[in-house]
C-alpha cells in the first residue's frame, strides 16, 4: 500500500492534504473536525496583530460561477482575515496542536510591513507549538488597500525583506504564499528563497468580480447595492496555479525551493498534477467550502489507489516527475503529428465536433457521407489541434491518434520524419540557428 506521509520543510503529516488558511480554519471547532475527518494538516487562518480585530462585512462574503449543471467552478471571496482577537486564536492553536500532535499546523500571519511588527508576533505564535508560519503576501481584497497582503507580495525586495526579517526571529519553519496578481511569478519566487524563507506556497486568490446584478446593477456579492472585487478560486483557476508552480520548479534558481501547491484542487487527481509538477504538498479550500471536510477521505483513498497501481511507493516518487516534460513551446518537436479519430460505435451523432471544425477550425470532419448523417475525420484536412476532442460530449469518443515515422501524412503529402526538430532550427524562423535538441538546464 502506498506510503501518504509527508514531510514539507520538516512539518510532518500522515498525507498531503492540508487545509488552506481560509474560512474552514478559523477556529479551533472547524480544525478539529478536519483532523477527525482526516485531513493531515492545516494552515490557520490569518492572524493580524494584537489589538482591535479587523472587522468584515455582516452581509454575503461569496461570489461564484456555476456550470450548466449547477456545479460550483469559481468561488470569489471578499471576508478578510480573522476577525477573532489574536489571543483567542492564539489559546485554541495551542490546544489544537496539543491534541493532535501528529498533524501539521502552520500559522498564516498577515502584519503591517515593519519589522518590529513581525517580531512581536512570532514569538506569540512559536509559544503555541505551532509547526510553522505562512506570510500571506497575496490578499488581494482589503488588507491591499493598508499596504499588506498583495501590495506588498507584488514587490519581490518586500517579500525578500519580510523573509529575511522572520527567518531571524523565529526558529519555525518559513513559508511565503504567493500572489497571483503579478506579471512573473519567478521573480515573487526568487526574492522569497533570496531571504531565506523555507517554502512557498501557491496561488493565493485571483483579483476578480465574479458577475453584476443586472437588476440592481451591483456587482455581487452586493452588500446595501454595492459591491467590491474580491479574491478569485476554485476549480477554474487550477491552470493558471499548475502553471505558476511549474514556472517556479523548473526555474534553475527556484528548483529546490519546496512549493506547497494551492488552487482549485477538488480531487486526488488534481493533486497528483500538482505533485507531479513540483509541488511537495497541496492545501485545499473551496472544494472543502463546497462538499465538507469527508472530501479528503475520497483524495486519501484515490491518490493511494492510484499510486498502486503505478508502483508509486511514496510521494517522492511523484513529486517532480511532470516537471521535466515542461517546456517552452519553441522545442516542441515540429515533427510529430497527430490525426483526430471518431469511435464510431461511441459516437451519438450530436454533430458538435462537425460545427465546431467548420466554423471554427478546419473544416475536417463530415456531417454525412452516402446521404446519411455521419461524422467522420477528413485527413487530408486535419491538423491535429484537437478542439473536437475538446467539444465532444462523450468521453473518449474523440481521441488524438499519432502517426508513426514513415507514414504519410495525407495533408501535406509527406512521410512523417523521425527526427526531432524544433522552431529555433525551422527555416521560416529569421532567427533559426542549428540544434538539434532542447538545451540541458
């Protein structure tokens, strides 16, 4: 049976599913369900500094974007951090820690960008027990706008200065969370291992208003008829976190920094792409908002499932194993082709890949031959770009077929070659120069 236990940074946990700092762990209630339920660790939600708490609106706090079928895809959140005083939070992470020893617990800290305002709060946080701390530098909805959160994780010499400032104050592990709102996630990367810090940890929430009221013309959530933009998640931004991660595993100065992976991950399958691109574990939010805390128990059983019958016998055999087939497009081999297939006997004859393709593509697939409706690839037109794989309604009725070396590629009229070439040598590229393979990193 698959061995689950992961050590990120040092924090160890019987599996990789975490919780993310977010509304589901915002006391000690919520967490002690999680560990019932099964989840490995968490990260608490974000504490600010002693005094006052931070107050959140009292009216809805959640946006979303639905599919056809009603499921949730994207989630939008405008609640701030904990609005729970900093010694209550304080006293139940002790407890928490106590109680369940073998779980990972990791403090999420939000302060003004001065330092003395970090060192006071560490040493609060160290004396609970807690495993480790994660900087939030990637709210992107309210603590922005007081020069914390994302305005401060937009800035690589801040986030270098508040990792240098926490690694000397604090003997805990060190992780950043990364914003998404920025230009070169490499860059937030590079600044947070330049100062030190132990981890990152990625994507935070994207900046985002989910849709507008068209009645009252607000956008929602509409709080008295008036609405603010918010952070983004959910199954919809999975792409962009996989690539963001990927961006910082395969970045020669980034590539044994650990990444803990965040976004949209809902199933076991997400988090194996995400290990799979470099990720060392995943935290995971709005499909624990959405389905509740048993969720894990399906990623638990699937990931194990899964790893047996692919001879995985623990995570390291995962972690990383995406990340070299990661590259830019400019070293895709020019020389492969591929020809859509229709499985006829799957086939429902709905006639979507047809329109899809002869309006927008390349008119490649028939929508009758002898007179009767019937879709079928043309493959002297076909260029392999898959959109009706993508189209089709019924899975694997549409599959991506190879076409051997030495086999004639009916569009073009020529044998497939078996040998690798790429953009940087093709002879339309002005700038063409001779290489015969994808440079070593």
């Amino acid at each position: 049976m698959a061995d689950l236990r992961n050590d990120f940074v040092g924090i160890k946990s019987p599996n990789p599913f975490w919780l993310a700092s977010a509304p589901p762990t915002d006391k000690a209630y919520n967490v002690e369900r999680a560990f019932k339920a099964g989840w490995g660790g968490v990260v608490w939600k974000t504490l600010g500094e002693d005094g006052p708490p931070v107050v959140n609106v009292n009216g809805p706090r959640y946006g979303a974007i639905w599919g056809a079928d009603r499921r949730l895809l994207g989630f939008n959140n405008i609640e701030l951090i904990t609005d729970r005083e900093l010694q209550t939070n304080l006293r139940e992470i002790k407890q928490v820690k106590r109680d369940w020893p073998d779980r990972a617990l990791v403090v999420s800290l939000m302060v003004p960008c001065e330092e003395e305002s970090w060192k006071a709060i560490l040493p609060l946080v160290e004396e609970t027990g807690a495993d480790g701390v994660e900087l939030n530098l990637g709210c992107p909805h309210g603590m922005s706008e007081r020069g914390m959160g994302s305005a401060v994780g937009q800035v690589p010499e801040y986030i270098e200065m508040l990792a240098r400032w926490c690694k000397q104050h604090t003997r805990m592990p060190v992780i950043i969370k990364l914003t998404p709102n920025i230009t070169d996630i490499r860059h937030a990367a590079r600044a947070a291992k330049r100062g030190g810090a132990d981890a990152v940890s990625l994507i935070n929430t994207i900046n985002s208003i989910t849709s507008v009221d068209l009645d009252t013309f607000s956008p929602e959530p509409s709080i008295g008829g008036k609405g603010s933009h918010g952070g983004y998640c959910g199954p919809a931004v999975k792409p962009i976190a996989l690539h963001m991660v990927a961006d910082i595993a395969r970045d020669p100065e980034t590539r044994d920094l650990p990444i803990s992976g965040i976004g949209g991950i809902t199933t076991w399958r997400d988090a194996a792409e995400f290990l799979a691109l470099g990720a060392g574990n995943v935290q995971v939010c709005t499909a624990a908002m959405t389905y509740g805390f048993k969720i894990v128990q399906e990623m638990i059983s699937g990931l194990s499932d899964w790893m047996d019958e692919k001879g995985h016998a623990t995570l390291e055999d995962v972690i990383g194993r995406a990340t070299p087939n990661v590259t830019d497009w400019q070293y895709l081999n020019l020389n492969y082709v591929a020809k859509a297939h229709i499985d006829q006997d799957l086939c429902i004859k709905c006639g979507r890949c047809h329109i899809a393709c002869e309006d927008t593509s390349h008119q490649a697939i028939t929508n009758r031959v002898d007179g009767m409706r019937h879709f079928e690839v043309i493959e002297e037109e076909c260029i392999g770009c898959n959109l009706c794989v993508n189209v089709c309604p019924v899975e694997n009725c549409i599959t991506m077929e190879p076409l051997a070396p030495g086999m004639l590629d009916r569009r073009t009229g020529k044998l497939v070659s078996s040998v690798y070439a790429n953009w940087t040598q093709h002879p339309n590229n002005p700038m063409a120069r001779p290489q015969v393979a994808e440079p070593a990193e």
